[in-house]
C-alpha cells in the first residue's frame, strides 16, 4: 500500500467559524464517493475567536493510516479573509498546490502577498454566505471554492453529509456552495511575484533545563506578549463628539484593553481586543462603533 | 552524643521525629494503620508539644491538597496515609511532585481493596510508584524513625525539592513496641536546616505555580522532573551519610545481609526483611549458600547499587509483597530489566507472598526460598510464584 | 444603584492583577469578574484556582496572565489548597516571623464548586479557614464544551443533557450554593452577577473583612456556551438580575439582604429568547420557569424581609 498519492488539505478559520465543520463535510462527501479520508481538528485550548486550524487526508486508493498534523499541505483554504495577513497560511504548502481565500481583495492584491509556484482562488464567502445564509459563517461556502480550485472532491457528493448535519438548512447551504462554485476567480502566483514580504514571529520555546523549578512562572503578567488582537473579525471605532467620557466601555473591556488617552477620550488596543462589541453595546451615548475588519 | 533508649511503639516513634523535625504544618485524615501517628501528632499539637497547624481534613484528597497549598508558601509539611487514603491522594501525588513541593508522608502499607483488608502489603505503594516522588522503604521502628528525620533533610534539599515518602509496613512496623534510639532536639536542629522554597507563593514576588503545557512544553516538563528525581540520589547519599556520622547508624540504597559469595539471593523490601535474615542465618548454618538483599531506596531506583549488590550470584528470589494483575509483579519487573542488559545474569524467579497481612515466618522464607530454586532447577522461571496461596 | 454612578468607571483602579493577552472567548463575562474581584482584593492575595476556563485561559506555560501569587494543581481541591495556603502562612507568622496581611482567595467554576469541588469546599468551611471563595459561575462545563452541571438551570440545552424529542434539556432546578455555603454558619455570603462591577467590588472588600470563611457566588455571562452574541454579555447578566432568575443577595450571619429589590421583574421571556440554550422552550416550559423564578425570588424576598422585621 503505497501513501503517496494521498491529497491533504488544511483549513484556517477561528474558533466558532466552523472549520472543523468544513473538514468534516469533506471527509464524508470523499468517503460517501467510495474514498479513504480523515478529518480532524488540531486539539489545543484556543478560544472563540482564536486562529484555528482543521484537516483531511483523502484518498482514493487506500485507508490512510498517518495520523500526525498536516505540514506539507496540498490544499489550503482560509475562511478568515484577515489570517491571510497574520498567519503563514502557505506554510509548507506543496509546489503545485493551492492557495484558497476568501477575501474581498482582487487576485491581483492577493497575488502580491506570497511568492511560490501555487494556483490562487480568490472567493468573496462573506458576501455569499450573508446574502444566502443570512450569516457570516463560510464554512460551507468554502467548500465550493475548493471544489472548482481543487476538486478535491464533487459537489454531487456534499449533499447527503449537508443533509445530515444541516437538516433543513442544507438547501441553503448547498445554494451558498454552489453561487461560490460559480463566483470564484482562478489565477497564479509565481516565486518572486510577491510584492510585500511578511514575517510571522515563531515563538522560541524553553529546553527543559531552563524551566524553573516546578515549572513555576515569575514572569508575571507575561501573556502581555501574546497578540490576542487576531482573533478579532470587528473592532470599535469612537465617535468623540457622542462620547461623554464616562469610561463604561473601558470598564466593560473583557480584554482590559480600552484606555484613556491624555485628551480623556478612550481607545481600544487592537493588539488585544478581540472585537466581542460589548463596548458598542455598552455605551450609554451609543458614541462607539463596530466595524468589519478589512 | 548522647542518645536515650526507650521503648516505644514505632507510631509514636514516627510522631516524635515529626515533632523534632519542628514541622509547621500537618494535614491528615485517619485510616487505619496510619492512626496512631496522626493521633500522636494531634495531641502533641493540643498539648503544646508542637508548635503547628494541624488540618483535620475531611478526605486524604484534601490532606495532600493542604499539603500542597502549606508547602508552596515555605511551610515544613507532614502527612501519613496508608491503602484506599494513598489512593485517593493519588491524583495529588503527581502535582505534588510536578510542583517540586517536599511533602514529607509517612504510608502505613496496607492491602487494597477490594475486598476490603485493613493490613499489611505493598499494594498500596507500589500504585504510587510512577508519581515522581522519592521513595525509601524502612524495616523497622528506629529505621522509621531515622529515615523521618532524613526525609526532611533530602525532600527540602535546594537540589531536590522532592516531595517523599518513607514506606512503613502497616501493623508489622507500625503498631509494634520496640527499643529505640531518640535524638535530642539540638542534634535535629543541626542536622535539618530551615525550609525555603525558591519560587514560594509569596505576595512581594509574585509567581504563577501550576500552568498547563501544550505539547511543545509537556515533553521538557517531564524530562525535568525526571532528572530531578534520578539526581536526588546524590542528596539522599549524602544524608545518609551526614545522618550516620551523627548517629552511627548508617543507610544505604541496596543493603545486605550475608550475601556476600552466597550463590543464591533473596531479594525483600520493607519489615519481612527482618524475617528473612532469621531464615538466612539458619540455612547457612546447614552450609546453604543462601543470602539477603534489601531494597531501601525504591525511587529513584538504584540500579548500580544492585547489580553490585547481585554481581556474584547465580539464583536471585524476588519476593513481592503486590501484584501487577496480569502481568509481573513490581519488584521483579524492575530486577529483571536492570539485569536485562548484563552479559552475566542469573536466573530470576519471581514470588508473590505476605499479601494483606498473610504471615511469612522465618520457617516459611526457607520454604520460599526452595520453592524458588526447585523453579530455576527445572528451568521453569516464566511464571510468578503464589507464596502460600491455597490451592 | 449601577444606573445612577455615571462617572463611576473612573472611581476604579487602573491596577489589572490579571493581564490582557489571556485567551478567554471573546467577549467572556467570567473573566470581567475575575477582574473586578482582583481589583477589589489588590496585591497582599494567594489565589487557589481550580482547574476550568480560567485557569485554562490565564496559564499557558511559559506564560502567565497573573501579577498576583496564584497556584493552580486539580479541579476538586481549590478550597483544600488554600486551607493548606491559610494555615502554613498562619505557622509561619506564629513560628517564623512572617508579618505580611494576606488574604488567601479559592476560586473556580460551577463545576469545580458545585459539583466535584463541593466536598472540599463544604470542609475547609467548615473548618473555618481564614478565606475567601469565588465562585464563577457560568451554569455548565464550559471549558470542555457545554456539559451540564448542577447548576445548569432548568430547560437549558448542553452536549449531555441537550433537547430532543424526549428531553427539554436540564431537567433539574438549579443547585443554590449560597444557602449551602450559608448552612455552614459562615459570617458572609453573597451572589453578584458579571455585569455589575461595583457590586462584585462592595461585597469582595466585605468578605475580606471577615474573619473566617467567607463565599461569594457570580453569575458569569458566558456567549460561548450560552450561545448567544458576544456583544451581549452586559445585557444578559443584568436581565438575569432583573428578571428575577438570579438574584443579587448578602447573607450576613445568616441575615439575608436583598441588593436589587425590584419593584416588578421584568418577564424570563426578556432573558431567555437571546440565548441558544433556551431557543427550543415552548410557552408552557416558559411559564413553568416564569412561575418558579417567581416562587424562588419571593423565598429570598421573605427572608430579607423577615430580617428587616426583626
């Protein structure tokens, strides 16, 4: 039994997108065709909100039988139209792969963030999936970028797993993958067409002799460092004019995050805020604002 | 110096080390053999013998939970268990040794159930084996009470800071008067420096004991811990020593008794041990060439030690008193694979006896110990032998 | 009382004992009471944590969000180790010349109180340590999924006792801690609610003042598991108040208080219909919950009253 010729795909989303959802959904359809294929999320403690990833191996030939993280992708699809910026999304993607967005950005724009010998599927799910599902989650909208990009597997085989899981909400499901089907836009990226280079930090990771004994943690306060500002998919904007500087929304901050600047007007911290709105909500002047992240 | 001989049950013997020790806090629950220790320590607290907090909690769960909580502020901690009490700690027993907290408990060893059996094996400890604390076996009450004092001294050592156990045989060890050797408070005091606790919870150094570690950390945890507990072998040694300079009385890993050219070992942990040297003495006598080797340090396991100890023999008996149900029992396993290795090895036969208080009298080891040979001699060593086990 | 403080937010400190960075879901309620009870309890604290969201959320090693001493070791034995805390700081002040004031805190979700912390917490009350315990309580199992607890409320759908065909979820009436806790003889008990920051504040700094024991139970909004709008966080916890459903008390030696005494409850529907957990009760379950939040705030209202009576 070879391994070879097996497709694997990782996913990107945040918790409570449904990435996992979108994976699971690709294993069925693939094993619903006669496949092997596997779907699993990557276990870790991340939040609503949070950057997560979920995975399938697929193949037509035989079970599969590694059971290690995705690392060497053949597929990726982003779900979060932000991740493209904050995550290395093509980590290890394979040449020849493909790289499978949902964003609002041209290809062009987009073709200008990565440099690799990849096919490029720009697809605006957002849109689709308010427009269809009346919702902001494109879990299943993705699956039809994917499957007109990679064909990983065949729209005939999503509906009875859509079904299944969705009930009567499956029709409109299939109706959203369908119209993404249609609407994406299919292009390249080249080595060295990249126009703006990012760098995501890797952090460095302790030996076990530099643990403090009882792993014990005097670096107080020190999840200061961690950006939990990527979770966000909207953040707060301030009306000054409205704002009666009472500082409710600083007060009602989850992420401590909303200060007062020396004018005595207050701002959020994109570093931190995870754009849960409660400010918004909270403002007794309605002086502040939710905006859709870019 | 000078030392008082006095007759005492060992309990108490245990309770007065613990004073001496000048402990700040002990967390108990009562489960029989444990009782008399802790009932010895609550009246020493109520009469003012003891300068400590004693928490009557309302579970052994809870006992070693205070424990934790006492210890990781920098106060000298104490508790004593025994059986289903050891069990239920078991959970607590890991983090107490993942925090590097040096609780110092005293097991009573008792049978497990079920069915419930109040007295004495291995059982219970031998559970607790994996959880990362030091363990030392003990075979009498001065032994008991000597190895207390000690425990302090290498759990709270700054090298170690290991949580410990000292494993008293329940009723065996533990409800039995004998003549004993106290020190005297100024020679403990000497002997045990005051305990600090480098990362204590302390409000002006703020510290965060406990987090949680994702797969990228978990592995570096354990690693860790783990040479820790290898390396604190250099520490108990050098207690042992120090604590024999003081009082003559000296402690080693692996001891022996006439084994020196015997060509067959039995190999015993904890009180029967004492037994067992009345049965070597008289095979020797009718010119067998039997001899004894004990294991006092059980964790870390001290596997140079034993190979010396077992270097010239050709036959090695194991007595457990546990079982590993389906598969070898505890003691034997660990000989077997510290003499996997060797080129010379000898044969090894395994026996299971003194389960849940069964007696095994001198007269009986000399059984034992034949039943073992006529094994190897016949070349059938595969299987555990049930000392005793009616059939 | 919230409503009237409009300048208020300012009067609070800018200390955080609890650092931005901590991966709580967005919009999280419980840790806003964390805050604002670490605020109350300033630097001279231990806090025992039992394992759940909080701890999960705060401890990432090597990293942590805590800028006060803080250990966390199991789920059930938050109220154990800070025994433990209490009474070595206790020794080391009678034998060691320790002089420092600490207030040694507990704290844990419904789960780690109610439920397989309840023993240990029902004997170091009863043993009468020198402590405070929070408990954050967000009416399930939140940080494995949703599971029920006992004090998941009556109708309310988890991953282990979700709605069907046969089930209208939790078919049992949430467990009242506080009158546990109160059958303990404590000098003080209270319930607060996330969404009311100086209330959680007054009664931390009055349990801190007691010698002795001492419990307090928050309400923790919880969109995640309550399925409901991240924004809506605040509101839902004042509609828990004001419908009636949870009701902000002190029990001070035994003498019940009722903090927010409504003049009339807003109807449960108000509270119920924004959340996904209630999204499959019918009118009839509705009414069963409207008449029994109504029986059970009248039991706190007639032992509030009977206190002023005497």
């Amino acid at each position: 039994m070879k391994q070879g010729d097996t497709i694997e795909i990782r996913w990107h989303g945040r918790g409570g997108q449904g990435a996992v959802t979108s994976a699971d959904l690709t294993a069925m359809s693939a094993i619903h065709e006669g496949k092997f294929a596997q779907a699993f999320p990557s276990f870790g403690p991340e939040r609503r909100g949070a950057p997560v990833l979920a995975f399938n191996r697929i193949s037509a030939e035989h079970p599969i039988r590694v059971r290690s993280g995705v690392v060497k992708p053949d597929i990726v699809v982003v779900l979060d139209p932000g991740l493209v910026t904050l995550i290395n999304v093509v980590d290890g993607l394979k040449p020849g792969g493909c790289l499978i967005v949902n964003s609002t950005r041209s290809i062009e724009d987009l073709q200008g963030e990565f440099s690799g010998d990849w096919t490029l599927a720009v697809v605006d799910a957002s849109s689709i999936a308010r427009e269809l599902l009346r919702v902001n989650i494109v879990n299943t909208t993705m699956l039809g970028a994917m499957i007109k990009t990679a064909g990983a597997i065949k729209m005939d085989s999503l509906t009875e797993p859509l079904e299944e899981k969705f009930g009567a909400r499956a029709k409109a499901n299939l109706e959203a993958c369908h119209k993404a089907f249609d609407t994406t836009v299919i292009g390249k990226i080249t080595v060295g067409g990249q126009k703006k280079v990012r760098t995501f930090a890797v952090a460095k990771q302790p030996t076990w002799s530099e643990l403090l004994v009882g792993c014990a943690v005097t670096d107080v306060g020190s999840t200061k460092r961690f950006c939990t500002g990527d979770w966000k998919s909207q953040h707060p904007v301030w009306d000054d004019k409205k704002c009666i500087k009472c500082g409710i929304c600083s007060l009602f901050c989850p992420e401590f995050c909303i200060n007062q600047q020396k004018d005595g007007y207050f701002r959020s911290n994109d570093f931190y805020c995870k754009g849960c709105g409660i400010c918004a909500q909270e403002c007794w002047t309605q002086a502040i604002k939710m905006v859709e992240e870019a | 110096m000078t030392a008082k001989r006095i007759g005492i049950e060992s309990s108490l013997a245990i309770a007065e080390a613990v004073r001496l020790a000048n402990v700040d806090v002990i967390a108990a629950y009562p489960i029989t053999p444990q009782t008399h220790i802790v009932e010895g320590l609550a009246e020493m607290v109520a009469n003012g013998h003891l300068d400590a907090e004693y928490i009557p909690v309302e579970s052994e769960h809870s006992a070693m939970s205070s424990c934790l909580g006492s210890s990781a502020v920098g106060a000298r901690t104490f508790t004593a268990t025994a059986s289903q009490g050891l069990i239920l700690m078991h959970e607590v027993l890991l983090v107490a040794a993942s925090l590097h907290l040096p609780i110092v408990m005293v097991v009573t060893n008792r049978a497990l159930s079920g069915p419930l059996n109040i007295w004495g094996d291995h059982s219970d400890t031998m559970i607790t084996r994996d959880s990362g604390w030091i363990q030392i076996f003990v075979e009498n009450g001065q032994q008991a009470f000597d190895q207390v004092l000690c425990a302090f001294r290498i759990a709270e050592h700054q090298d170690v800071l290991l949580p410990t156990i000292i494993n008293v045989d329940g009723f065996h060890i533990s409800h039995v008067i004998e003549p004993m050797y106290f020190l005297d408070q100024e020679a403990v005091d000497g002997f045990l420096p005051p305990y600090k606790h480098p990362h204590a919870l302390d409000p002006d150094k703020p510290v965060t004991m406990g987090c949680f570690a994702m797969p990228n950390l978990y592995t570096e945890s354990r690693k860790a811990l783990d040479t820790s507990l290898r390396e604190s072998k250099k520490v108990i040694l050098e207690t042992w020593k120090k604590f024999g300079e003081m009082t003559g009385r000296y402690y080693k890993e692996v001891e022996t008794y006439k084994a020196e050219a015997a060509e067959t070992l039995l190999i015993t942990m904890g009180s029967y041990s004492e037994n067992a040297m009345e049965a070597i003495d008289k095979m020797q006598s009718e010119g067998r060439s039997v001899g004894l080797v004990r294991i006092r340090l059980w964790r870390p396991f001290p596997y140079m030690a034993f190979l010396e100890a077992v270097s010239g023999a050709k036959n090695i008996v194991v007595l457990d008193r546990a079982m590993s149900l389906g598969g070898p029992p505890p003691v034997c396993s660990e000989i077997r694979s510290a003499l996997y290795p060797q080129e010379k090895r000898p044969q090894v036969v395994s026996v299971v006896g003194g389960l849940g208080g069964r007696d095994i009298s001198p007269d009986d080891f000399e059984k034992l110990i034949d039943i073992g040979l006529g094994r190897i001699k016949i070349g059938d060593t595969s299987e555990t032998i049930m000392f005793g086990v009616r059939e | 009382m919230e409503t009237l403080s409009i300048y208020a937010p300012k009067l609070v400190t800018n200390k955080e004992y609890i650092a931005s960075g901590h991966r709580a879901c967005s919009g999280c309620g419980e840790v806003l009471a964390v805050r604002y009870v670490c605020k109350a309890l300033g630097r001279n604290t231990i806090i025992s944590n039992a394992t759940g969201c909080m701890e999960i959320i705060s401890t990432p090693l090597p990293e942590t969000a805590w800028e006060v001493p803080w250990i966390h070791t199991l789920f059930e034995n938050a109220s154990a180790v800070a025994s433990g805390i209490e009474s070595g700081l206790k020794s080391l002040k009678r034998k060691h010349g320790y002089t420092k004031e600490v207030k040694v805190v507990a704290m844990g979700g419904d789960g780690a109180t109610a439920d397989i912390g309840l023993q240990s917490l029902s004997g170091a009350m009863e043993r009468g340590h020198d402590f405070i315990y929070v408990c954050y309580d967000n009416e399930a199992y939140m940080n494995t999924g949703i599971q029920r607890s006992s004090e998941t409320p009556f109708g309310a759908s988890t991953t282990t006792a979700p709605s069907g065909k046969n089930s209208l979820g939790q078919h049992t009436q949430k467990k009242n801690m506080a009158a546990i806790a109160a059958a303990h003889n404590i000098a003080y008990v209270a319930t607060s609610c996330s969404s009311y920051p100086f209330d959680i504040m007054s009664k931390v700094e009055k349990a801190m003042k007691v010698k002795g024991p001492s419990y307090i139970h928050i309400l923790s909004v919880c969109p995640t598991g309550w399925r409901c709008a991240s924004n809506l966080t605040i509101k839902l916890g004042r509609l828990a108040v004001e419908t009636g459903i949870f009701p902000m008390y002190e029990i001070e030696n035994g003498k019940y208080t009722l903090n927010i005494d409504l003049p009339k409850l807003r109807p449960v529907e108000d509270y119920l219909k924004l959340q996904g957990r209630f999204r499959h009760l019918d009118k009839d379950i509705t009414a069963e919950i409207q008449e029994k939040v109504f029986d059970e705030y009248n039991k706190v209202k007639r032992l509030a009253a009977g206190n002023k009576a005497k």
